[in-house]
C-alpha cells in the first residue's frame, strides 16, 4: 500500500501555511519596485534594492532595503557608494 499512498500524496495538495511576517516584507518591496539584488547580496548579505534617477539622469542613488542576521535596515546610498542615511525596519509597522 505504500506506493499508493505516494502516489496519492503526490497528486494532493497541501494545507496552505500563512506567509511568515518576512515573506510579506518581501512581497511589499518588490511591489514597490525593488528587487534581490544578487551583485551586492553575494559579499554583505541579502539585499533588495532599487536605484533611483534625477530627471535628467545626472544623478542617482540606491536605496536599499537589507537583511544582516535577522535584522533588517533601510539604507540610501550614493552614486560612489557611501550610505548617507539608514534606519531599522520594524516589521511590524510595515506587514499591518
């Protein structure tokens, strides 16, 4: 009977599992644009970013939501790299 019963698993589907509050983080940022960055995640943890251009695309920054041992922050960063603002996220405030 076993090999019934796989193929029947097979075939059913599962109980849904709510989303952990990160998933919808997740699934909030992209919305708004931004993606995972896989260039800058590689050497300093994940990172969702999204780049933003003045009208006459002279300038831009990125801005850059990151996640570094279960901690999540916002950063800005110029267009030679250096952050010149940052925040904590709270999940809390943007998954309600």
């Amino acid at each position: 009977m076993g090999i019934l019963n796989t193929i029947r698993d097979a075939f059913m589907l599962k109980d849904p599992q709510d989303p952990t509050q990160e998933e919808i983080f997740i699934s909030w940022i992209e919305s708004k644009g931004f993606y995972y960055n896989t260039e800058i995640s590689d050497i300093t943890g994940d990172r969702w970013s999204r780049k933003w251009v003045t009208e006459h695309g002279h300038d831009s920054i990125l801005e850059v939501y990151c996640k570094d041992g279960g901690k999540w922050t916002q950063q800005m960063l110029s267009s030679n790299g250096e952050v010149f603002y940052e925040e904590s996220v709270n999940l809390d405030e943007k998954t309600s």
